[in-house]
C-alpha cells in the first residue's frame, strides 16, 4: 500500500480516536482550532510540498502573489452565478448523460473529466473542451500523485521536476485555443506567459479533478442504494433537488476531495491552548473535522438523507469540503452546481448498479474510488 493511501487510512482511525477521547497530536481535527488557522493565512502559509516546486497557482501563493493569481479569475468564478451559465450547465448534464450515451466501464472517468472540463472553459469563455485535455489531465494526475508520495515520504526528487513540468506546459500551452481569454489578462497581471500557463494548469487540473472524484463517489454510493435512487425518482422536482444536495453533502462529508490540507506557521503561536513551533507544517484533518462525533450523529455511518444536512442544524465550519475563510475554494459555486446537475439527470434516467461489494480508494491530490470501473447503468426508458 502506498503511502498516500496509509495518509488516509490514519486520517480515518485519527478521527475514531479522537470520538473515544484520546488525543490526536499527529492532526488538527477539532472544527475551532481548524477554523482559527484558516482564517489566518498571514501567519499559517500554505504548504504543498513538492508540487508548489511544480506549479504555482492561486491554490498554493499567499500574500500579494495569492492577491495577484486571484485577481485573474475571481470574475470568472463569479460569473457562475449567473442564470445563463447555470442552464447551460443543466444541458451540459442533460447531454453528457443521455442514456444514448455509451460512459460506462473504463470510459467513465474520462466521460466525467470532459463534462466537467466542459463547464470550466465554458466559464473561461470556451465553448468546447480542446482535443487532448482529457489526456493532460490524466498525466498531471500521476505526475502530481506522485509529488506527493515524494513529499510525504521525504524522497528528494527537485531535479526531476523541471523537465516534467515544462513538458507538460508545452503541451497544454499546444492544447489551449489561440486567443483563450484568460491568457492576455494574466499575462498583463504576471508579466509572463508561462506563469499564466502555470496557473491555469493548476485551475484546470484541481477544478476537473476534485470534481470528478466527487462524481465519482456519487456514483459509487448510488450504486449500493438502489432504494435511495427510487425515493428520488417519486418526489417532485423541488424535494428531489434538496434531496440531491443532501446526499451530495454526505458524500463530501464522508469522502472529501480534498482530506487533508497542510499549513506552515510563520511564527510561533498558540492556538485552543496547543502550541504550532514555527516553520512546522500543521496537518489539519478535513476527514477529522467532518467525523466529530460531537458535531454529527453516528458520524461514520453513510446517511443518504443525514438529518443535519436535511434541517441545516449542522455547526458553520464543522462541514468544510471546500475548505473555510478567506481561501474558501473559489469554484466551490461551479462544482457544487454541476455535481448536483449531473446527478439530478443521472438518477431519474439510469438505474444505477455497483456489483462490487468493498469500498476502494487511491489518494493523488484528490480521494478517489477504484472501483468505478464496475458501476453499471440501465436506462429507464
């Protein structure tokens, strides 16, 4: 077993020690401490690991280069709030799910990449995803997983970077269209078109992937539900949308895209009455905060229609997928309206099958099943 997926493993038996009252010192798991670092990202800087050695983006800057990559796409993101860019996200779903539709098997995962690609370069001022972006995604995926891995074990491996990072640069500054809106902007605002490249590959990558693999453990679930799936097709429109959202909630509780998030202190301090030494990385468990059995009920039992989700009862920051204060993922919008939109016209169309009967996950930047190659889906009509 990889030592990624050992991470994770831990990060779940981290949290059912925390719910029998041992201490957890490897991890930041309790929702106030978490909120209190994330808030104050002056003194707590992100922490990537080697893959800030490969590309830097607003996901891993602070301070005025954070302010600077922000500053290029936050319109962008915003935009998705916008009525015309939601029904084109609902016939984006409408027509990536069709039951004419072969996505099943191997080709899943790629079918779910360009959907959700598809709603990211339309939000770019795209209209189509570019012949060979399903394919970079697929490479950045293992390169990145595999800067991981280097990182958590301390392997060293800098040299390596640089030729790997430029190749795949080339390659995605040969698939992006000639006049991509965003480039000229972000070249104004940085000055250079390989940091624009650098921060796109990053935006594209980490909001196609986080997506996907939430889709995917949407899928995965549904699957082992076949009662939930006939509970959604008899409600009206409204109850089956709410619904939706709680079960895609529960997936994100449960199996967060992102698990883990790593912050560096820049000084010293003391937080809740625990002590952060400076210049050491501060693991703060997402998996931890969302399986607090003093802020959920039977926290480690999959709820398809979580009664905390259903009243909104739950604590502000003990659910925090998209991470909380002022980093909160920008595309949190785009991907919580396109997974919604994909499973509203999955679940009324497909009868949905998972003959696998154990959960399986791999951890590269994102947590993902592996099982995904066996769901099954029959149309309805």
């Amino acid at each position: 077993m990889r030592i990624t997926e050992q991470l994770i493993i831990a990060l779940y038996a981290a949290a059912e020690r925390q719910n029998r009252g041992e201490e957890v010192p490897e991890f930041v798991a309790d929702h106030v401490t978490i909120g209190q670092i994330l808030r104050n990202g002056d003194l707590f800087r992100k922490d990537y690991g080697l893959i800030s050695e490969f590309m830097l983006s607003r996901f891993n800057t602070d301070g005025k280069g954070w302010k600077d990559r922000r500053s290029i796409s936050q319109n962008y993101f915003g935009s998705v709030k916008a009525t015309a860019f939601a029904h084109s996200m609902s016939k984006a779903a409408e027509e990536a799910f069709d039951p004419g539709v072969n996505f099943a098997g191997s080709g899943l995962r790629r079918h779910c990449i360009r959907y959700a690609a598809g709603n990211l370069f339309r939000m770019f001022g795209w209209d189509s995803v570019p012949d060979g972006f399903v394919e970079w995604t697929e490479q950045m995926r293992v390169f990145v997983q595999e800067l991981q891995i280097r990182t958590l074990s301390g392997t060293a491996g800098a040299n390596s970077i640089a030729p790997r990072k430029e190749a795949l640069l080339d390659e995605l500054q040969a698939i992006l269209p000639a006049g991509f809106p965003i480039i000229a902007a972000g070249i104004e605002r940085l000055g250079d078109e390989r940091q624009i490249l650098e921060e796109l590959a990053m935006l594209l990558f980490g909001g196609v992937e986080s997506t996907v693999s939430t889709m995917l453990w949407c899928m995965e679930l549904l699957g082992r539900g076949a009662e939930y799936q006939g509970i959604l097709r008899e409600q009206d429109p409204r109850r089956r949308r709410e619904l939706v959202v709680v079960f895609i909630n529960e997936i994100m509780r449960r199996f967060p895209a992102v698990p883990l998030l790593v912050r560096t202190p820049a000084a010293a301090t003391t937080i809740g009455g625990r002590w952060f030494p400076k210049d050491q990385p501060v693991m703060i468990s997402i998996i931890g905060a969302h399986h607090d059995a003093r802020n959920w009920e039977n926290p480690f039992i999959f709820d398809y229609r979580r009664r905390e989700f259903l009243d909104g009862s739950f604590r502000h920051g003990t659910f925090i997928p998209f991470s909380h204060g002022p980093r909160t993922c920008a595309g949190a919008r785009l991907a919580a309206d396109e997974i919604r939109e994909a499973m509203l016209h999955l679940t009324v169309r497909f009868e949905i099958e998972q003959p696998i009967e154990n959960l399986a996950f791999d951890y590269g930047l994102t947590l993902n099943p592996t099982t995904w190659e066996h769901i099954r889906f029959r149309p309805l009509h």
